[in-house]
C-alpha cells in the first residue's frame, strides 16, 4: 500500500532534511514554498499576539513511498525539523490509493521506483 507524507517545516530546515532523505533513499519528492498559521495564529513565542492572523513563510514537503517506510521517514523528519520552538511543523500521513506514471503507464510501487 503506498502512503503521503505531507509535511509542514520551517525554510531554514529544508536542504539538510532534503539531502537526509535522498541518502535515506527517498527517490522523489515535491517541495513547495507556501504561508500558514497554527494554533498561535503565526505569532511566535516572544510576540504579543494581536487580533489579525499573522501567516508565516513555510516548506510544504510531499512524498509518496510505500507503506512500510513511513515509521523511519516520519522519524527522520521530526528529528531533522524539530527546532524545540513554536513553530517547528506538522507532518500528516495519508492513504494513497494508486500511483501510475504517465510515461510507461506502470501503476502502484512500481510508478515510483
């Protein structure tokens, strides 16, 4: 069964997490650049929050792997992307029902090594 790990990090974690995750064999990936707020409504520690939501510069990460990674890949993100402040991420692990790539039309784990 193939799994979505979609994952939220601050910018400054991205390359040494991208570099772990191609030496941990990761063969694809996509990164996007986009804003967001939590619980603290984008207010970090130290701020005293104000009535108006404060977005905040994120990394969205996706990887689609086979389900029998997603333990070891979760571990490897949360501990390369744990800063110990506010802020720090989420990391959501979805069901992936098929794979298939267009160039060869193979479908499941196969699409994807």
């Amino acid at each position: 069964m193939l799994k979505k790990i979609e994952c939220y990090i601050q910018p400054f974690k991205l390359e040494t997490l991208k570099n772990a995750l191609v030496e941990e064999g990761i063969e694809g990936m996509s990164i996007s650049q986009v804003e967001g707020f939590g619980r603290q409504k984008g207010f970090l520690e130290d701020e005293v929050p104000s009535e108006n939501v404060k977005l905040l510069p994120k990394i969205k990460l996706e990887i689609i792997l086979d389900d029998n990674r997603v333990e070891e890949v979760a571990k490897l993100i949360v501990g390369l992307a744990h800063t110990g402040k506010i802020g720090s991420g989420k990391i959501f692990i979805l069901p992936v029902e098929d794979a298939i790539r267009v160039r060869t039309s193979e479908s499941g784990i196969c699409a994807l090594i």
